[in-house]
C-alpha cells in the first residue's frame, strides 16, 4: 500500500485541527485594550496546543519519511492517533475559557497522554512491518524522549489537582524538549 | 484522468468532516465533573461516527488502490457518496445532543444506508470501468460485507422506533464487522 | 511552474466550501418530524450549492488535467474564482435560511454570475499560456455552454424579483445542463 | 526530507484559513437592502485578507517551486509563518466588525507585520540550507519588496491611533505591491 495518501489524510486532519482552534479566539465587541485581556489565557492554550500539533505533525512527517511499508494495520493505528489529536481542540478550549482551571488542565494532560501512546503504537505497528533492521528502528532506537514524554504527562494529570501550574510547567517542558531538534531520523537517513 | 485528484478530494472533504464533528463538543462553562456528564451522549455519537469515517476513508483508500481508471462517471458516484457522508455531522449532532432518541436515531441509520448504497454504486462504477477480470473485481467478488450492510441499515431504522438501543447495536455491530480487517484487496493485489 | 500545488489548493478550498455550507443544517432541539421541517429550504439549498460546487470542481479537474502550463496569471485567475466560490456557502445560507426570499436567490445568482466569469476568465489565461492548438483550447472550442450559462444567471437575476422561483428553475437547469457529462475534454485527449 | 508534505500542509492551513474567514459573514435574518449595509466592513475586511493569503500562498508556492532542501528548520521557520498566518482571522473580523477601529486596525497591522517577519525568516532558513548560489537565492536578491513591506507595517501600526485610515492605505498599497506580478523567481528559473 501506498503510504501518500495517509499522509495526506494526516496533514488534512492536523491542518483543519490547528484553525478550528483558532476560531475559539472570538473576536470581541469592544475595542479597547480591555477588550483583549478576557482572550489571554485562551491565546496562550492556544500557543501551547499549536506547538504541540506542530511537533506531532512534524515528527508524523519525519517518521514516515523513514518508512517503506503501510498496512492495515498502519492505517488504524494512524487513525487512532488522529482520534485522540482531535479532542485537542476541545481540551484546549475548556482549559482556556476558564482560566487553567483544575480539572480542565488535568484532561489537556489527558489527552496529550493518550496521544502519546497513541503515537507510540503507531510507531511500534511501522517498526512491525518494516523489521528491526530497517532505518526507522535504527533511527528511533530506546526511544527515551516518547518514553519520558508517556511518564511526564502521566505523572501532570495527578499534579494539576495539587498545583495546577505545576502541570503547566511539565506540559511546557515536553514541548520544549521535542522543539529541540530530534537529528535521530535524520541521521539514520543520511547513512543509510 | 488521473485518480490522484479524487483521492485528494475526497481526504479533504472526509477530514474536514472528522474535524468539524468536534466542533459539537462545546467547552462547558463550568468546571468540575458534573459539566462534562452532559457531553457523555456527545462524545459517544463522535466516537461512532469518527470510527464510520475511519472505515470509509480506510475502504476507499484500498478500493482506489486496485483501481487504475476514472471516468466521469466514477467522479460524479465519488461527489454522491461524499454528499451523504457529508450528512453524518448533522445526523451525529442531533443524536448525540438529543440522548440518541428515536427519530434522530432513525435519521442516523437513513444516512448510513444512503452512504452504503453510494458507496457499492461508486464499487461498480469502477469495475465497470476496469472490467470484470480487474484486480478490483476479482477482489471484491460476491462483497457479502457491503450487501449485509446494506440489509442491516435498513432493518435498524425501523427497529429505531421499537427499542431506540436496537439500532445502536446494529450500527455498532456492523462497524465492528468493518473493523475486522478486510485482507481481500491487499491479498487479490499480492496475487498480482 | 507546476500546477500540482495549484491542484491541491484548489481541491482543498472548494472541499471546505463544501463542508462549511452543511453547518448551516443546524440540529434542532426537539427530536419529532416537526422539527425537521424549517430544515427543509436550508437542505435544499444546500443540495443545489454541493451540486455547483462539485461541477465546479469536476470542470476544474478536467481543465487542469488538459492543461500544461501554469504562469503567475493562470494562479491568479485561479484565486479569483476561489475567492467567488467562497461566497456561495454565504449566498446559500441566506437563501435556505429565507425560504428562497426575492433578494437573496438574486445574490445567489449573482455570485454563480461572477463564478462562471471567472472560470471563463481561468480557462482564457490557460489557453493564452497555451496557445491556440493546445489540447485545451480545441476540447473547449466555441464554449456554448460556458456563455450560455453567463447569459442565463443574468438573465435570472432580475427575474428572481419578478416571480422568484423562475430564478430557481434556471439555476437548476443550468446545474443540469453541466450534470450531463462533458465529454470534450476526454475525447480530446482521446485523440492526442 | 522531501518538500511536498512541508507544501501540501502549508496549503491546507491556508486553504482553510481563507474558508474560515467567510465564516464570519452571518447571513441575515432580514432579506432586504438594508440588511447587507451592516456586512459591507465585514466584507472589505474579508476581501482585503483573502488577497493577503493569496499572495502568501503564491509566494509560498514559487519560493519552494525554487527550494530543493527541506531541513527540520525548515519545517520549524514554516510552521512559525502559519501561526501568524492562523491569527489573521481573528483580526479580520475584530477589524471588520468594529468597522475599521483604531486598535483593531492596528492589531491587523501587527499580525502582517509578523507573518513578513516569518517570511523573512523561512526565506532565510531555506536559503542557508541551499547556499548562496542557489536558484532561491539569486532570485530574491536584495529582497526590497519584502524589507519595505516590514517597514511599511511597522509605520501603518501607529498611524491608526492617528488616522485610522491611514494605515488601511499602506495595507491597501503594500497588497497591490505583491499583487503586480513578481518575475524574478521564474525569471531565475528560466535562467537555470
């Protein structure tokens, strides 16, 4: 199977996902600078959910990059991921709108933990079909940062009851840690 | 005609479609478990209908995998059977918010039908292009999958009206008889 | 320059045109026969638009696909009649929602008017990229039917404040005429 | 890494971009003259922006039409032009819906200046990764239209505490800019 079209799939999904987000920004009926302030903390989930679909679209991208193979069961597995991506929206609306709220900020961590599984098993159904000598296994190797990310955003949810910035501040710090270049994939293409 | 368009098309409009079917789960003002007990109808008429899209898309992609020609008239079944699916939206909104009553049950199982019949009229639009000895053909051979559909649809609506829970279990049944992997295209085309 | 990417945004802009317009079938809150029915004009109207649109993007299909060339001009016609496109959800809207007023089936037509100017317009930039004894410009010969189609929503705009449903007629019958398969294209490129 | 899924995502964001701005034209309840008078700001602001995103993405097109690498910067420096990208929605309709008013006027400003700044900064990364012979490189030259579109945004911001007006003239004039046709990518590619 060709794996073009899921591809495309993804990007439309991840596309249209980034921009309903954004219709969440309402644009007010005053127009003075108190009129922007309620929109804040529904700007900065939205920068924080942004950054996130843009990490997932870009490792997406590179993990498919270093794929050959696509089965059926690839294709669920994607869909799966895209399952859980599409409830960002919706997390992130309800964190923003109400101020980073407890319960709200525990489901974005929520979400964002079933999206990394989901993620994970997308790569492990690849790996599956590709084999473990092939340039995607090589290339992600242990794995540590999806691993880390797993136990992070599970140990946030907990967290967003006790302080709920404290889960602010791990869900920040996983974006961080992915914005940083991952030249795994990248290398593993180079020498092959 | 080159197929790469209508594949194009059709991830758009079924991606969008995903997409926008989260726009009914609308951030609640309030913040604490209670707010979220009334979108539990919501999100399980989503799941459904994600997982209904899920199959489409995963089916069409296969279906036009084995095909090697379009014609006029394989494009006008493909906009036919994205007319119906482009119901799905509305017929899930007003299941979901309306605790999946008779009538919008009932509504939900007509658009089902309708993409069914769209769906199989679209199957035979391509073989007849292709012939009866194409890799499609040969594939789909008696399609007892897509009749029984078809047949069950049609009997869920009226059992809509009888037990409203019937027909729920008819729909999820026979998504689960879809999910099932359906190896008959990527057999008929390694046999190639 | 290639006009893949022309392809695709063009498939991606009229597939969300598509979509877009079916939000305008909002779900009722009552769940009998009755609450369906002020649904009724907007589902119409909806019925008519996704008709326009997918001859739209079927003609486009077949135009590009004959085509060869794509210069900074061919782009630009190519957003103007976007951009005329991406009123009709709009047109629509008021329409259905008005149960076919006076007013708004003439803007309707107008924007159907402006449309067809511009894939006029689109198709002369392509053949003068072309050139005379292209492929393109041969399928398309004396153009009856795109100049007909010019005439008739002009002339059906005025008659939408006379006796409204005259416009109606003749914006379903031109969508007919266009429904019947245009088999210039792919017989000229039969030929070549 | 190949440029075609860093082009077909790019397109769908703008593609949907542009359809989501339409959103903001509510069709309404009234079906007289007088009830499209309070659309017109909304419009002007609709057709305004959607010439802005039709430049971006002709732009977009042409500047990767010339591109042959993509690096994960790459990836990060397009990512970051769509973010701003994303923000123009909300401030074409803050603007249009308080027709024209000061600070509205000036966000909108603020957001073009941003996404030329991203622009200025994809445009850069692209040819870092390309070198400074590249086909890229030597078509953009000393790239004055797009410092004097910095600057021009920058001077519009605070012009529309002075004279709202004002700075809808340099948004107007910096758009018919980029709307006379830009020869030098193909005329580099011409060269090749």
């Amino acid at each position: 199977m060709s794996k073009s079209r899921m591809e495309a799939f993804s990007d439309g999904v991840i596309a249209i996902l980034i921009t309903i987000m954004v219709l969440e920004l309402k644009a007010p009926h005053a127009t003075d600078w108190s009129a922007l302030a309620p929109l804040a903390p529904v700007f900065v989930a939205y920068v924080l959910s942004f950054v996130y679909l843009g990490i997932y679209w870009n490792n997406h991208h590179h993990m498919l990059h270093a794929a050959r193979k696509v089965t059926g069961r690839v294709l669920w597995a994607n869909l799966h991921l895209l399952f859980w991506l599409s409830l960002l929206p919706f997390a992130t609306a309800w964190m923003g709108e109400n101020h980073f709220a407890a319960l709200p900020t525990a489901l974005y961590g929520a979400v964002l933990l079933c999206a990394a599984i989901a993620y994970w098993l997308l790569q492990n159904s690849i790996i599956a079909a590709e084999g473990p000598e092939s340039t995607l296994a090589r290339a992600v190797g242990t794995d540590w940062k999806g691993k880390a990310s797993i136990l992070l955003y599970a140990a946030a949810i907990p967290l967003a009851f006790v302080r709920e910035w404290l889960a602010d501040v791990v869900y920040t710090g996983v974006a961080l840690l992915w914005l940083v270049p991952d030249r795994r994939i990248e290398k593993a293409l180079a020498e092959r």
